[in-house]
C-alpha cells in the first residue's frame, strides 16, 4: 500500500457517515409542496412524508425494533413501502423486501434465513403469511398494511394497523449516527438451482449508488431522463432491488412519485394519464402489457421517458415504443449490484451519426455509469480486450456491489473470485466502453463447436411479423451437443411454423449475421411464455417443458 | 452507538476506496470525441488528455514524485493544471494549488508551511520563484510550465519543460488504490489576521463533492446547469479551491472544457463566443468585467448559465445580467467547504410565484446541495429556529469539509466547535430551508445597540444609478460604538455625496426596511474599491484607507 499522507481530522471535526438520513436532507426538505401519489387512493406532500417516515420510526421503536434487527415488508408498490425504505434503515435496522411472487416455500426459506423479526404485511397477502406462520422461526410481531376499512387480520402478534398506528404516533424523531457500513437492506434472488440467496447492500453503497444514479439521469443523457420537475412512478417492484434504487433518487431529488400498487396494466395506464407521469423504468413485458392495455389503445404517450432493464431490449420493442411516443433507453444490472451498472445514453459520436445507429446503440446494456469499473474474462481469469469482438464474462467493480451472499460463504468466493463480481453474463465491450450482453453463460448455445447467442437469434426471430415473444434455449442433442430450440407466441390470426422460420433466418445465415447451425429444427407454438418472479424469461422451466414435450411428442412441436 | 449488523465482507470481495482516479472511469472514456480547449492554442480530444495524464504521472514519478509528497502548482488556469488536478493526487500526492495573487511573502509562507517538494511553474512567474527560491526549505525540484518556444528558465533544480517531458514519456500509468482518507489537495486562506491558514481536501471528499455537485448541476434546478452537451468554462481560478470542484464534475461527465489563462476580459469574450460556452461560475466582480469588456458590446450571450458565488449578489447585478441573456444562479460556499454549500434553484413554489419573487430568491445563497446539512446557532452554541427572521452563525456538517487547517490544532478547534463547522456568517434560514447571508460576522456594523448587515447596506446602495460599485464598513464611532461607512465608486460622468446617498436610502428607511442609523454619514469617492486575491471586497484594507483618510482629511471624503 502506498504511503499516502493522512491527516487525524481536528478535535469535535465531524466524521460524516453516509447514511440514508442524509437524502432527506436536499430535495424533500425543499420541495415541501410536491406530491406523493398511490393508486388513486392517497396523495400528500414531502412535508407529510418526512412527517410519515418519523411516525414509522416511533411506531417500530415502540414495537420493539432495535437497531440490527431485520424488518420485512410484504406489499405491493406503495407511499408506505417508501416510507419503510427510509424509517427502516434510519433505525440501523434492517428493511427485508419480500419478493412476493415466490413460492410461499421460497418465502418461508427466505424469512428464517435473513432472520425477520418484525414483519409488515399487506392484507392480500394475510392467508399466504398464514399458511407459513407455524414454521417462522425469528419472527416476533407483525403490522398489517391496509386500504381496506377492516384494520384487523388474523396476523399472530399483530401489533396493529399501519395508519391507524401512524396517526397516534409522533411526528418527530432524532435519527442517530452508526457506522455507514452497517447493512440497511436484504432480499433475496433465485438462481437455476439450489435456495434463494440473499443479498444485502449498507448504508453508504446505497448513498453511493443514489448519487451516481442521479448523475447519470440527470447528466448524462442528452435529454435530462429525470430532473426536480420530472413525475416517476416505478414499474419494477420496490421488492426488486428498491425499484432499482430510483425511489431513493427521487426523495432526495423532491420529485413527485406516483405509486401503483400491485401492476394492473389499465390502472397505470390511468395513472400515466392523470398524474402526467414522465419518467419510469420497467422490463420489456411490462411495456408491452402497458402499450396493448385497452385504455392504452389511441394514447400518445409522448415525452414518457423509460428505462428499459430486467432483460435485453429488442429493437422490434425499441420502434414499437417510439412509434407510441415513448423514449426507451436500455439499461443493465442485477440484484448482486443494487443494481445499476451501465445505461445507454449517447455520446457526441453517435449523437451525430445516422437514426439507425443511435438505435443500435439505445438497446445495448451501454456503458458504465460514474464509478463503476466493468471488464471481460475468460475462462482463466486473464482479462480479454475491449475490441468489441472478444467475449467473455462480464466482471465488475462498483462501491455498491453485494460484498457477498448471506450466511453462503462458498457461493461468495465464488462470486468475487479475483476480486471482481462475476456476473455470469458472456459480453463485449467495445472500444467506446460500451457493454453488449451476448447472453447468460448458462444461456449461451453450444452447437458443433460454436458458441449461439440465444438473445441475438430471439432478437433476429423477434423481427418476424408474425412473432409477438419469443425464448431460445439450447437443448441437448447427441451429435452436435446442443441445439437452438425456439419457443413462440404467434400474434392473434398469424401462423409459423419451423419452416417459415428458416425461411425468415436464412437471409441472415446469407449475410454472414448468423451460423447455419443457429436455426432451430424444432419450435413449439405456445400461448404464453415461462417467466420468472421478476417478468424474465424462465428458461430452466422452458428446457423442462420442452424435455417434456419432446418425450410425449407434443402437439405443440413443429420440426423442420 | 447503535448496534447495527456489520457483515465483513466476502473473502476477495473488492473494498471499493473512493478515489478520484474513479472518476476517469465514465465520461472521460466514453465521450473520447469531446474537447478540452486552451486559449486559442490548445485543442485535445479527452483520448489525448487520458494519456496526458498517465504521461504526467510517469514524468512526475521519475522526477521522484512519491505517494505523500506534496507537488505544487503556480499557473493560471489550463488543460494543464486540469492534468495537475489528476494526475498528483492519483499518485498518492497531494496538490497544492498556489494562490499566486497573494504577496511573495505570504506564497513563501506557505510553500514551506505546505512542506512542498515539487513545484510546476509558469514562466510568468519564474521571476516571483526566483525572489523567493532562496528561502524554500522543502523544494527539492522544479518543472517549467510555458507556452512559448522557450523551453527552460532560470529556476533551480529544474527538471525540464513540461510539455517535452510529456512527450518523451509513456502514455500508459497502472494507478495504485490507496486509502480514500488520503489528501489529495492543500490551499492556503488567508484570514483578516495571522498567516494564510491550510485547507486540505481527501480523496473520499473530492469525489463525494464532485457526484453531489453533478447532481446540483443536472437535476435540481428547474433547467439542466450542466449536462454532457453544454460547455463549460470556469472564470474562478483553478487555483481557488479547484475552479470550486466543477473541473472534477465536467470531466466525470465528459463535458466539454475551456480554459482560459488569466482572466483577460476580451479574451473570455472571444472565447465564450468562439468555443459556444453555455456553463461558467465567477464572482460577481468579473462578470460585470466580462460584460463591460469591449469585445462584449452589443453581444447578446443568451444561453450562458452562470454560477455566482464568493459575495453577495446583488439584485442590480443580477438584473443587468439577465438583460444581457446571462441566467445567474447564486451559490454559497467558502475555501473551508470545498466550496459548495447551498444554490439558490428554486423549488415548485417559488417557480409558480412572480418574476420578482423568483428574483428575491435566486440571489439569495439558496438551498444545501444533497449531503450537506446547514443550521444557525447564537453565541452559546445554541441552535436558532428556522424562521427566516433569527440571525446566527452559519454552522455545517457535510461529507466535503476541511478536517481542520493544516498544523493548526488551535484554530482548527475553534472551526470545529461543538462537532459543528463554523462559517463565520451571519445567515437566517427560512422555513424553505433557504440560507440568506446577512453579513461576515466580523462585518455586521454594530450602532446604537442595533446590528445592521453591511451586505444588505451595499445592495441598497447599489440601486442608485450613479453607484458602479460599493463597500460599506463599521467604522469606530466614540458615541455609536461603529458608524456605517460607504466607499463608492460611480459611473463616469455621474455624481453623488453623502447628501444625495441619504436622500436615496430615506424611502428605505421610512418603509421600515432600514434602521435610520444604517445611513452613512460619511462616504467616499475612489475610483477603485479593494479587493482580495480572490476578488472579494478587501474590508480589512478599507478601513484602514478609511482611518487614514479620515485622520488625514483626504478630498474623497464626503460628509452628511
């Protein structure tokens, strides 16, 4: 280490530690009159928000939370899981974000292993916390979340309700300084195999990851994504990944924030409308669900400003938006980096060159925001070249990464090995910084020797007319060791067949685009696509379905 | 403290330190097209200034450059000093930017208080080292900075030219981590009394600054200060705590830069004009220089945004501003705070009021920027509430503020008094959270028993048409304890006396918004005000003027 000079601050000088506190102090002290908006059911101001967050924090203290426990939350997208973003950790405790679309099992698995002790759920969600109540093994006391009159559940140990609680609660509380590494967030994230695995994220990684996110949507871009006088509501779940950190940017910002509740695609469609909402950030279903909504039929959505991330952004998708008014721009991340890595903003090189350029550029993972460092490996750990060619597994450096997985000590090793975040995700980089995500490794397609992008063939098959989704995986095959299979969604009165798919690929196998071996000899014709918890494509349950369907000879299949 | 849960991180997980090699990481790579601009003599893209970089680190660190040595700048501002600002601190070193307007006296004091080891010095200022060469303790080698084709000068221990050595080196540089505690950068300010005082500035604190004032900058005004696509030239010298941060913050984006020497009126004006700036920060004594330029008659510098700190703004000033196009935006900040504090955006609120009230308040010092958290307390340590009447000392706590002065453990107690940092202003702060600075506390005028500001004083007085410029000063008074004092400077062919001054301010007076004690009763007539090396008004100087004048019976006087 390098002898630097460091200087022992002066006697009473303050040690600043960055803790969440701290983005209340810009934006939501200023903006006092802007607006937090849910459903078309409550709307307050910033000045009864902060209000909000300190009566949250008498009402957990009263109920017995401490600093270092950990508070779950199951709920859909609300003002209060905003609130619970901010009292929670403010506390030093620790806010659980409950991925509600797991299975109860996978739940329960996650609620004993981050240890909850105090558990807030919505009423929607009481008869599923009822059948695994008897098997919690840390929880101590539960508060019901409601916008229902009833303002009881049968919740064991239930402290009480939610607002009932609030109102009687004091609007003011003196939030203490602790170590800016204490943790303030955990959830949890499904792999192929084996349990959920929690990550967690501190204090500063989160007032890092704020900073450098509001740099990047305010600067960055050439139109400023979003600004003080911007209108956000999230369509990704708060219990993903904080809505990917935005609420947090919001807050501090003083923007007004408009929150949806559980994702029904005609509410937020009205919402879009009514509260003239100009910037979110979603995966491509998500969008396309919004964009074929009926109240959507006839809507320019011009000047709606969205982040696209979750799964790779297809150009069919990018025109589809843009035809609608709609301005995406492709972002990249994971659970494992809170997430935001690199977004796809222009630089003045392609700012000036042609429309179908900058499209190109818009859909790509783009390139890393302010402080992050991001590479190529190969197999061997040696780093590859950013030519834009090679690729390799796309590894990281960021101060927000998780600095591992709780309670796994082998899966963490395995996560930074060489000291850098391994991200499983085969990419280039090419010589402006910019990333292009080729696929999951476990993904990638490995037929007669040669290696298949599933995301570049499900892009190229997306551009068929007939095609509304699409999935590619590989499947095993006894003489070239796999074999691209395609799962479709065939628009309503199209029809495709394996053949017509050739058909549709051959002009890019002739343009050199595209291997010979990469067009599938068998699809299935299906009505709706696997996806997983958080709207991806579920790729390990569509290479079962499809094992399946090949033993039983499906009616499904057609085969070239 | 708290019992948080603190996880040791991951075997080989990566501690991400905070350094300002960091910020090279984004737009510095991605916007490899973008220009940094000299004068009229120097054009690179940032391709070359990433090199240049690397190639100054290899100069300095075969020069004998090691982590902890402290490298000194005397220059006016360049892409050069820009390389400085980079490339010492990612050594491990620590910057000290000279203040080369303070007397040779006071630039030898601290050169050897800094303990300095390495010196970069223009050939503007090879006369000023050589005065003083003789009694540096701690110079062990000097570089030649210069723009003619003179490459060597008469100075000890040189190493060589700048720009030949660059040359010559390698434009590839492996940057170490180090502990993000470490000192990056060290200035002297020079106080009322005593010796200049050292601040000193970390790396964890620069790159704090620079993420919160990207933030200030692109989201929280109600237009975009600075994006990626403005142009951005400072007119407050680099060496003046770092151009106040915003170098860092242009090249994290990727924004274009231009540097423009020493400040020579109708050079900026060419410049502005020629390389289309849209984004600079001044006091407000150069912009009035800027627009009185001959090269700036008849100009219409629409689109030019300006940042106004370091003295009050005047609404007089930011009226005759936006008659020229300019939007003027103020600031508030000092050397001891890196310098950004508060800016004067104005919320929804205020954006809805009338154009005279969105004027009140964009020259007030405005609103703390994210992170920083402001108070006013009495005499006793006390805090004062917020109500935009109560007058106190402004006090600070934010991630970005000089631990202490530099070996000074007494006065740095005294700036850290009660874990707080003080500013030494008179401020209010408003139920908005706005900050309004009454005056220096060692400027407010105190008579009869009352406190009359002496900024508010100069604003009053500067709305009279005949007044250019003007400084008020307590000056003793044996029955008032102080009377207000006016040094004035009036427009040519214009006339005013301590009679026509009092019948300006008696409206004031008579609508209650001035004491009737606040009216001098004695002015002066000068054709040049004092000012410091950063271009402030120089009160200590005046009233020493004043006592001389007064004792000696001088014609400037005018008497009520």
């Amino acid at each position: 280490m390098l002898q630097t000079r460091v200087i022992p601050p002066a006697e009473n000088a303050y040690p600043y530690p960055l803790l969440i506190k701290r983005l209340l102090l810009s934006g939501s002290r200023y903006e006092k009159t802007r607006e937090i908006v849910y459903r078309d059911s409550v709307r307050y101001s910033y000045a009864t928000f902060n209000e909000r967050v300190a009566r949250l924090a008498n009402v957990l203290t009263a109920a017995g939370v401490k600093a270092g426990d950990t508070v779950a939350v199951m709920d859909w997208d609300s003002h209060r899981y905003l609130e619970c973003m901010f009292a929670i950790p403010m506390l030093g405790a620790v806010l659980h974000t409950i991925n509600i679309r797991l299975s109860p099992e996978q739940i329960l698995y996650t609620m004993n292993h981050a240890e909850d002790r105090f558990v807030l759920v919505n009423c929607e969600f009481v008869p599923l916390y009822q059948g695994i109540a008897s098997q919690l093994t840390t929880v101590e006391k539960t508060l019901l979340l409601t916008d229902t009159a009833e303002k009881s559940a049968a919740l064991p140990n239930l402290v009480g309700e939610y607002e009932e609680l609030l109102a009687a609660a004091d609007p003011r509380y003196d939030f203490a300084d602790f170590d800016e590494n204490s943790v303030a967030t955990t959830f949890y994230t499904t792999g192929t195999t084996g349990n959920p695995k929690g990550v967690y994220f501190t204090h500063r990684q989160l007032v890092l990851h704020t900073l450098s996110m509001a740099t990047l949507l305010g600067s960055l871009d050439s139109i400023r994504l979003m600004g003080t006088d911007d209108v956000y509501m999230p369509i990704t779940p708060m219990f993903h990944v904080h809505a990917w950190g935005v609420p947090y940017v919001a807050t501090m910002l003083g923007v007004k924030q408009v929150y949806p509740g559980r994702y029904d695609p005609e509410l937020l469609v009205k919402l879009w409308q009514k509260e003239k909402v100009t910037f979110s950030h979603c995966v491509p279903t998500i969008l396309q669900m919004v964009m074929n909504a009926k109240a959507a039929q006839g809507v320019d959505f011009g000047g709606w400003k969205l982040i696209i991330g979750g799964s790779a952004l297809t150009r069919t998708q990018y025109e589809a938006a843009k035809a609608r008014g709609i301005q995406l721009t492709a972002a990249y991340g994971m659970s494992e980096t809170c997430p935001m890595i690199s977004c796809a903003h222009l630089n003045e090189e392609l700012l000036a060159g042609s429309e179908d350029e900058r499209t190109t550029y818009r859909i790509k993972a783009g390139v890393p925001v302010p402080l992050v460092e991001a590479a190529i490996m190969d197999d061997h750990g040696q780093f590859l070249p950013a030519d834009g060619e090679s690729q390799g597994e796309l590894v990281l450096r960021a101060p927000w990464l998780t600095q591992g997985y709780f309670r796994e000590p082998e899966k963490s090793a395995e996560l930074w090995a060489g000291g850098w975040l391994h991200t499983g995700d085969v990419a280039t980089i090419d010589g402006m910084g910019v990333i292009d995500i080729r696929d999951r490794i476990k993904d990638v397609i490995k037929t007669g020797g040669e290696w298949i992008s599933s995301l570049e063939l499900e892009d190229l098959i997306s551009r068929h007319a007939a095609v509304r989704e699409v999935a590619v995986v590989g499947m095993p095959d006894p003489q070239w060791g796999e074999r691209p299979f395609a799962l479709l969604v065939v628009r309503d009165g199209q029809a495709l067949d394996a053949k017509g798919l050739k058909e549709h690929l051959k002009p890019f196998v002739e343009q050199g685009h595209l291997s010979k071996w990469a067009i599938p000899t068998q699809i299935a014709l299906v009505t709706e696509i696997p996806k997983t918890s958080v709207g991806k494509l579920d790729k390990k349950r569509i290479r079962l379905d499809i094992a399946q369907w090949q033993a039983s000879g499906s009616a499904f299949l057609s085969t070239l």
